[in-house]
C-alpha cells in the first residue's frame, strides 16, 4: 500500500490508510445490519406460520364440526334464556288454569245452590 506520512500531506488529504479503516468499519456495520435483517425476517416469518397454523386449528375444527369453549359458552346462555322463558310460559298456564279451574268449580257450585 502506499501511504505518505500524516506530517507530510496537507489538511483534507486522506490516506489510504484511513480509507480502509473505514472501509472495514463499514463493511462490519453491514455485515451486523445484515444479521439484523435475517433475525427480523425470520420472526417475521414465525410469525407468518404461527397465523398458518391458527387458521388451519379452525379449518379442522369446521371440518370436524367440534364446538370451541366460546361457542360451547354461547350456546349455555341461550339454552338458559330459553329455558327461562320457557319456565315463565309454564308459570302463566299454572295460573290461568288454576283461575279457570277455580272459575268453572265456582260456577257449578252457583248452579247447584
């Protein structure tokens, strides 16, 4: 390599000496943005198989026609509102029947007295 001494060149002159330090810092800094950039694509692409396999997990289960525990839950609190209302219909013909029976008891007494 040639290189002059820093005493004999002028101010603003480089020597090659300074060009390859700099050359080898840049090329590091590369070389660790480019680890960089491998590490980030492949959690990137974890990620990507990660949302893969979810979305196959609900394809089988479709498939499969299994219940997840969410709609296990949902169908629970319909079967318990529909069972409610069907306990209050049940109520009310208790006591319309009851107060019809009462009614018809009560006017085959009159009849008869």
């Amino acid at each position: 390599m040639y290189c002059k001494h820093k005493e004999s060149l002028g101010k603003g002159v480089i020597t090659i000496e300074n060009t390859n330090y700099e050359q080898r810092s840049h090329e590091s800094r590369l070389y660790e943005l480019e680890a960089r950039l491998n590490v980030l694509e492949q959690s990137l692409e974890s990620k990507a198989d990660t949302k893969d396999v979810i979305l196959k997990i609900d394809d089988l289960i479709k498939e499969k026609e299994l219940i997840t525990k969410s709609e296990l839950n949902n169908f629970q609190k319909k079967m318990e509102a529909m069972l409610h209302a069907y306990q209050v219909k049940l109520l009310k013909w208790i006591v319309a029947s009851g107060i019809s029976s009462v009614a018809a008891i009560a006017a085959i007494i009159r009849i008869f007295v």
